[in-house]
C-alpha cells in the first residue's frame, strides 16, 4: 500500500513551534487549506508541535532537502531500455507491485507496451515529485491542491488505486457510534494536523455540526503514530482515535477496540454527505506531471494496464498476498495476519479497477467543494485536473 503505517510513523519526524516555523525557518502553513497549524495539546514537547513529513514535504523544494531524501531506484524490467520509453514513478513499497515482480508480470507488460518503468522505493514521494525526478506519484485526492500549490506543478490525476481507510476506533462497549457520542473537550487521537484528519473534520461538520481541529475545537486532538494511538485508546489515555486498520488489527480482533461509524470506510461515509454512491475518498491516486501527460497519453495508459492487472490478481491472490508479504501489511504472527485476511473480505481498500469515468471524477471532485463549504479548503483553490484514460490507448 503506497500510504502505508511507516508512512505515517515517518510522517512526523520534525518539530515545529506553535507559531508554525521549524528551525530551517521554513513556513508550515497548510497553504491551499484554510487553518494554520497550531500548537498541540499537553504531552508534546513543551511549547512544540510534531510536523508531519507530508507538510514539510509540500514547502521544502530546495535542491538540499531533495538530497536528503533521495530514493532508491530500480528498473523493474528487462529488454532494450534505450527502446523504450521510461516512466519514472515514486511510490512507497506494495504488495501488489511485489507480487507482480515475482509472477514477471511487470517485465512482461514493458515489453508488450514498450516501456520501462524506474520505480523509486520511498516514502518521501513528495519531495521526489516536487523535484523533478519523477513523471508519476501516488497521492490522495485531498492532498492535489496543497501538491500543486506548494511546487507551483500543474497535475494530472489519471487514476485510482486505494481507498483513504482512517477511521476512528474507540473502546469495545464505549458507547460511541460516532463522533457525536463522544463527550466535547475528550482526547482523540489523529495522524496528522491536516492531510486525512481535515476529511474527518469535514466529516464532523456536515454530519454533526462539530468543530474538529488540532489547536482548539470540540475535542482536544493529539497527533500521535497509528500503532501508539491504538494502545492509548485500549488503556483509555484516548477516547478514539483516527487509525489504519493494520494498525489495530490484533486489539479488533480480541474484541478490545471496535472501528466506529459502523465499520464503514470514509468513501461510505461520504456517501451520506454527496447523497450518491461513490466509492471514492482516495488515499492513492495515480497523479502526473501536466506537461509528462499530455504528450504521454499511451504511456500513461500502458502504466494503468500494469496496475489493473495488479488489482486483478489481488481479487484472486488476496489472502496469498497477504500471507507473503504481511510485511505490507503490518502483521507478523499467524493470528494476526489471518485476523487481516478475513477484514479484507470486508473491508477492501484497494480500487475495483484503476480507470477513471466521468461520473467518477464529478463526484469524487465534489470532495473539494464539502471542504471548501465547511471552511478546510480556501474557497479560492483551483480544482486539480483529472482526466479519462481508456484501456485501448495503450494500444495506439
């Protein structure tokens, strides 16, 4: 999965001062969203507040913070790479990319398309993109404008892959349902300042009219790492917490947390909201350079083909996949990783296919316009740019 629990645990590795300004001196406002960062909640460093590698990511495109987040690329096929044409796609470790290695089906697709894909295994794939070394990045729907505005790139997002699947958890036997139960001024535990937490707090707003912010709101909100949020809430230090399911899977499945709102993923809760069904809310698309796209419309088509088969064997390897690579996944012992398998019979955040449809990008873009209304998107941000690939391009 391309946003994945060490994603998030390396989501937050400097620190910022209330006012928002790290020691580099580099500005921490959330730009294309409305509320600046503010100071957390007691427990944090005195008078300091954690920044998250996505936030820092999105301000810093000096040449000297590119180098120190510099990937490792690899070619993923074989052939004449002086005959084709390479994509250069940063993306942090999947088990469906790793499966297609092992059953050479990347190698195999290069060849039929005439490309070469150079992947990057990193986890700053911000950073990456906002340099210039790539043509390709996975991101969430909510973070394309900060994206575009932070590094000044015009995007295409041109296909999907992964459901956003934060969602709060709280005690078995709490009581809450959702986050309206939950008694105002409580402790509840998110990722991040911005990025998904503003989706809940957009969420919060239109279903119960609750202010949902790091800095002030209704509750008082600490940004902590998936796995320690998780053990927090089962020793009652929080009262719920937005986590990755991974993250808490071995504490569901002794029936000591439970996921609230039903178990419903955020792309069902906003169906209440868009009253449509959407399976959308993405935490993962496939995003490119404007200028990359339009003169790589063939290449970029070829590069969903090799996705789409990824999302096929995953419909029919699930559990296998799961079960060779539970690194991916955050489980380790026996339980645990069968504990995932059957939450994925039910809880599947990867996409039924990668294409996009017109139906599909007008409702997934009215994610913006949600958040726009409720005040966590300026109302001046311009909508990023999504565009219908079809299968056959590919082939032309």
């Amino acid at each position: 999965m391309m946003h994945h629990a060490l994603s998030d645990i390396f989501d937050r590795f400097l620190y910022t001062d209330a006012a928002g300004e790290s020691g580099t001196g580099l500005s921490m406002g959330n730009g294309a969203f409305g509320h600046e960062r503010t100071g957390l909640p007691a427990g944090q460093v005195a008078g300091r507040g954690l920044v998250g590698r996505r936030q820092l990511l999105r301000t810093v495109t000096t040449g000297a913070a590119l180098a120190a987040a510099a990937p490792v690329v690899a070619a993923c096929g074989g052939g004449d790479s002086s005959e084709q044409e390479r994509i250069r796609f940063a993306f942090a470790p999947d088990p469906c990319w790793d499966f297609l290695k092992r059953r050479n089906v990347i190698a195999k697709f290069e060849q039929k398309y005439g490309i070469s894909i150079e992947t990057s295994s990193t986890w700053d794939e911000f950073a990456y993109f906002a340099g210039g070394h790539g043509e390709i990045v996975s991101t969430a729907t909510y973070e394309l404008p900060v994206l575009e505005e932070r590094t000044g790139i015009e995007t295409v997002t041109f296909g999907k892959y992964n459901l956003l699947r934060i969602t709060p958890v709280t005690r078995s036997g709490s009581g809450y349902e959702t986050l309206a139960d939950i008694p105002k001024g409580s402790k509840i535990g998110v990722p991040s300042a911005v990025s998904s937490t503003l989706v809940w707090a957009m969420f919060a707003k239109k279903l119960h009219d609750l202010d949902f912010r790091t800095g002030g709101g209704d509750f008082k909100l600490v940004v902590e790492d998936h796995f320690v949020m998780a053990e927090h809430v089962e020793r009652g230090e929080l009262e719920a917490a937005l986590v990755i399911p991974e993250a808490a899977i071995g504490l569901l499945r002794k029936k000591k947390l439970e996921v609230m709102y039903g178990g419903k993923f955020p792309w069902q809760i906003y169906g209440g909201i868009c009253e449509c069904q959407h399976r959308g809310v993405m935490g993962n698309n496939f995003t490119a350079r404007a200028k990359w796209f339009d003169n790589h419309r063939r290449e970029a088509a070829a590069f969903l083909a090799i996705w789409e088969e990824g999302v096929r064997l995953w419909r029919k390897n699930q559990a296998e996949i799961i079960r060779t690579f539970p690194q991916h996944f955050s489980v380790e012992g026996d339980a645990d990783v069968k504990a995932m398998q059957e939450y994925m019979k039910e809880h599947d955040w990867f996409v039924d296919s990668v294409y996009l449809d017109e139906s599909w990008i007008e409702r997934e873009k009215g994610l913006y316009s949600s958040m726009k209304e409720t005040g966590f998107m300026k109302k001046n941000t311009p909508t990023p740019r999504f565009e219908v690939v079809k299968p056959r391009e590919a082939e032309q």
